[in-house]
C-alpha cells in the first residue's frame, strides 16, 4: 500500500506542476486538462493496484514455497541422521 501512496502522490504533485505550468489561460481549456489529468491518475491508480495485487500475490506464493522447501529439508536432514539400517539376510 505504501508504493500505491507513493505514485498516487507523485502523480497528484505532477497534475498540480501541470495546471500550474498551463495557467488559467482559459475556462474550456482548463477543464479539458483537468479531465485529462483526472483520467491518467485514475489509469495509473488502477495499474499500481494491479501490480501491489500481482506483487503481493507472488509474494504468498513465494512464502507458500519456502516453507514447503523448509519442510523437506526437515525431512532429508531425518534421514541423513537416522541411523543406517543393516540388510536383512
């Protein structure tokens, strides 16, 4: 959530830079951009979602796998330090 934070204020601190930089030049033309600006903050808010839910999909998966590696290492060091059975016969 902190990265999505992150880039949400980044992208709030470039939409001011941008009104600030175009001015008030005019009415219709200042709305437009507001819209535009409102429109790429709402597409790279959705695709900052979508990677911190990839990541932190991949992050469980990863976590699911250490501790099933974790189990089997468990298991091979039992029976590297079981005494050695002898052959019957």
């Amino acid at each position: 959530m902190k990265l999505i934070q992150q880039n949400r204020t980044k992208a709030q601190m470039i939409g001011v830079a941008l009104v600030a930089a175009v001015g008030l030049g005019g009415c219709a033309t200042y709305k437009e951009d507001f819209a535009r600006i409102d429109s790429r903050l709402d597409s790279l808010d959705t695709r900052v979602q979508g990677a911190a839910q990839s990541a932190e999909s991949a992050n469980q998966s990863a976590t699911q796998a250490n501790q099933r590696l974790d189990q089997m290492e468990r298991r091979v060091q039992q029976l590297e330090t079981a005494p050695r059975r002898t052959p019957r016969g």
